[in-house]
C-alpha cells in the first residue's frame, strides 16, 4: 500500500486547485498562504494547515524545478552540449 501512496506526486496545478477550494469552504481570501498565516486570523487548525500546505507546495516546487532542470539538460545534450 506504502507503494501506492509514493506514486502519487503532487503538483503546483493540483495544490493550487486544492488550496482556492480550502481558502474558500474556510471562508477565507484567497491570498498567498505566508500572507495567511502573518495576517493572524486563523485559527490553530487552519494555521497548522496552511503550514503543512506550504511544506507540500515546496517539495512540489522542487520537484518541477529539478525536472525542468533535467529537461534543459538533456536538451542541451542533444544539441550537442557537453
């Protein structure tokens, strides 16, 4: 089952749908999460949230920037790069 879990990879497209959902079923603007949390208007629940939801919008960053990467890399070889 572990297995399953691990080939499921968030993405910036899918965390952005999710978060405009959450942001608006917790009545709360739709503004960038760090703003959020700095404004000092939510509650425990909804701040640990919205930090355990920047944790995943990073690792999904990093994981598209480290593939876009990889896709000029290969590229480049291709065109004769080194």
């Amino acid at each position: 089952m572990e297995d399953n879990l691990m080939a499921y990879v968030e993405n910036i497209s899918a965390l952005t749908d999710e978060y405009t959902f959450w942001c608006k079923a917790q009545g709360l603007k739709c503004v960038d999460a760090m703003e959020l949390i700095h404004e000092g208007e939510l509650n425990r629940h909804q701040n640990a949230w919205v930090v355990k939801f920047i944790d995943r919008w990073e690792a999904a960053w990093d994981r598209e920037i480290k593939a876009e990467e990889a896709d000029l890399q290969a590229c480049w070889h291709r065109e004769g790069g080194e």
